[in-house]
C-alpha cells in the first residue's frame, strides 16, 4: 500500500546479455535452453535457444549475466499501465575454467 491505495507493479525481462570473459558477448530474448545432460549431433548454434560460445584457449574466464526488465503497474486493480523505460541488473559472474579444448572437424555450414 502507498498512501492508502493498492499498488501492484510487475516486472518482466525482456533481453538477456551475456559476457563470456573472452572478449564475445551475446544477447538474447530468453535465457538459453537447459544443458540436456548428452552429447548431441547438434552444433549449439542450431540447437533452439541454446546460448553457447567458443573458447580457443586454456584459462580462467569470468562469465556473467545483464538482465534487462521492462515494468508495468496499476493502482486499485485498475488496469496495467507501462512504466517508461526499462531496469539493468548485472549479476556478479563467475569464474570458469577452461582445461581442455578440442579441435573439431564439421560440416561448412557451422
């Protein structure tokens, strides 16, 4: 409650930017697919809202995430009326490290 009246407000991501430590970035408009636990047949890039990147290189990488929020509110459960403009979360990241890697031989359209 603010001064008396009912106020509800909601948030909703609306871009996802990724920093993969290496100099690549990568935005999307969801938040990538679950790892499905398998080895699979698919390159990354044509497996539906997979989030995936390359590293060339032995290392220690910082990952992390920007969530980008749109907004909207009512008061009194009358209807929902957009806020201008639009809220920036970055998260704190994570180190990754990167032992291996392996050369792969794959089709031209990869």
């Amino acid at each position: 409650m603010m001064l008396g009246q009912i106020v509800q407000v909601r948030a909703t991501p609306v871009q996802w930017a990724f920093d993969f430590g290496n100099g690549t970035h990568a935005t999307s408009s969801g938040p990538g697919v679950k790892y499905a636990g398998k080895i699979t047949r698919n390159p990354p890039h044509k497996v539906p809202g997979a989030i995936w990147n390359v590293y060339r290189h032995k290392g220690t990488y910082r990952i992390s995430q920007t969530i980008t929020y749109s907004a909207e509110y009512r008061v009194n459960l009358g209807p929902l009326q957009p806020v201008t403009g639009t809220l920036t979360r970055a998260g704190q990241g994570v180190d990754m490290e990167v032992r291996a890697y392996t050369a792969l031989l794959v089709d031209e359209d990869y």
